[in-house]
C-alpha cells in the first residue's frame, strides 16, 4: 500500500508546482465549486498511475491544482463509491494521498436524502456526526504510517469548522441546517422503512459516501469538514419517486450556497 502511494505522489509531484495545503472532495453534481479555483494544473484520473476512475454521472473525474481562497488546494472533481465496484481502500485511496502530500485540512461535499422532518428540498445540512453503515475503511493490514489501530472518532467533523460555516451560512442569508449523516452502500435509493430506521437511530439525513473518506482522514490526523445538499425526502408522506436526473437538477441549483460557504471557509482558515 505505501509503495502505491509513494509511486503516485511522485507522478503527481512530477507534474506540479505548488504544495497544497487543503483537500477538497465535490460529490454528485457539486463540481461548481471548481471552476472558483484559479487552476494550476488539471490531472484526469485513468492517466494518475493506481487512480480509480469515476463511473457515475456527475463526476468529472479530474483531480485540480491551484488556489482557492487564498490557499493553494487539490480537488476531487468527482469521487468513488463502494457501489461501483471499488474496495474500501480504493474508494479511500486518494485521501492518504492527500495526506501524505502534506494535506492538513478536508473539505467534503455530497447530495443526500433529507430525513429530518424539519428539512427542505435544496436545504445544505453542515454534518458534525456520523453513522456508518458501509464497511469500515480501516478493516485489513494496518500501516504505522497511517496513524492509530483504533483512532478515536468522538470529534469527527471540527467544530470550529463547523461553528464558521454556520457564521458565514447567516451572514449572507443561507438557510442551513446542522446534523447527522448516515452512509450506507447503495446503489439502491431507500425505502420507507429504511428512512424510518435512518431516522430512528439518529441520523438527520443518509447518502453513499463522505463516511469512508472522513474515516481515513481522521486515522491520519485531518482536520475534517464536510456539507450535504439535501436532493429529495424520505420523510413520511413527502417521499417521492427519485431518478439521478431529478438529484443533479436540485444539487446544481443549491451548489452556489454551498460553494460560497466552502470558499469563504478556506478563506478564513
């Protein structure tokens, strides 16, 4: 593992000028926050030796150097998901990379199904908990390197981030919510009763990544901040028929609230 990401980080390096500080991970139709980075260098995935590629509508698929915010970063214009096919160390794969480039900060983005009674199609929900559902990242050899056996996971999402982001969301009139995402496998939408259970146990809304990525990110010491744009319901009485057309549709709409938060978050960081 550590000889694979050793062998990218210098393809990477190779092919770069700056030292990112920040990560960013856009999710399903949340590639608009890319196109606010004053580009350095753009790297399409299947040409990044050990690269999974994206699969699904909606991710672009390019990994971009530049600045944003005044911070130099790398973006994940697109991300991986276990449904595709990918192991958990796949999917989880360009975090460590991230990492061990000498990231400190991870920024991530994902559309997700409201559950919360309380929230509204087009709603962003800043997530300071989770609950995990999918197979845990860590599972199989561990690497020193990577940071604890069993890391600790009570202060998950920084609340300092978290407090910022809230400050920022009502300064320029952006309704936000607050709360607890839940990840689960997919590629199935929900049924009624499985958003009952979702809610039941806590969770404010329930989507097919951001878990495994934040997993690893806290393993290796990063400070971790992530947002959901609420796409559909799945609350009693307000669930509806759902296509990926319909989620793209209501992510790209909401996607400039969502990037003006992240960017005056990095600028303030």
């Amino acid at each position: 593992m550590l000889e694979t990401i050793n062998q990218t980080i210098s393809f990477i390096n190779q092919r770069i000028k700056i030292k990112p500080e920040i990560g960013i991970i856009l999710g399903t139709g949340l590639a608009g926050l890319a196109r606010e980075i004053s580009v350095e260098t753009i790297l399409n995935y299947e040409d990044i030796p050990n690269f999974p590629v994206s699969t699904v509508e909606g991710h672009h698929g390019k990994l971009i150097f530049g600045t944003l915010g005044g911070k130099k970063v790398m973006a994940m214009q697109g991300r991986f998901h276990y449904y595709e096919g990918y192991t958990m160390q796949q999917v989880t794969f360009p975090v460590r990379v991230m990492k061990l480039m000498g990231i400190q900060t991870l920024l991530v983005s994902n559309a997700s199904g409201g559950i919360n009674p309380s929230y509204e199609v087009g709603d962003l929900m800043i997530i300071n908990d989770h609950i995990n559902l999918l197979p845990n990242p860590l599972i199989g050899k561990h690497f020193d390197e990577f940071g604890p056996r069993f890391p600790d996971m009570s202060k998950t999402y920084d609340l300092k981030f978290v407090e910022k982001a809230e400050k920022i969301a009502k300064k320029n009139s952006i309704k936000i919510q607050t709360g607890c995402y839940v990840g689960v496998t997919g590629p199935t939408l929900e049924t009624p009763k499985e958003y009952e259970y979702f809610r039941a146990i806590g969770g404010d809304t329930v989507g097919m990544s951001t878990v495994p990525e934040i997993i690893v990110a806290r393993q290796m010491g990063m400070t971790c901040f992530a947002i959901s744009i609420i796409t559909d319901l799945g609350v009693p009485g307000k669930i509806k028929e759902v296509a990926l057309e319909d989620i793209l549709k209501v992510a790209e709409k909401s996607e400039p609230k969502m990037t003006l938060i992240m960017k005056k978050l990095i600028e303030e960081n």
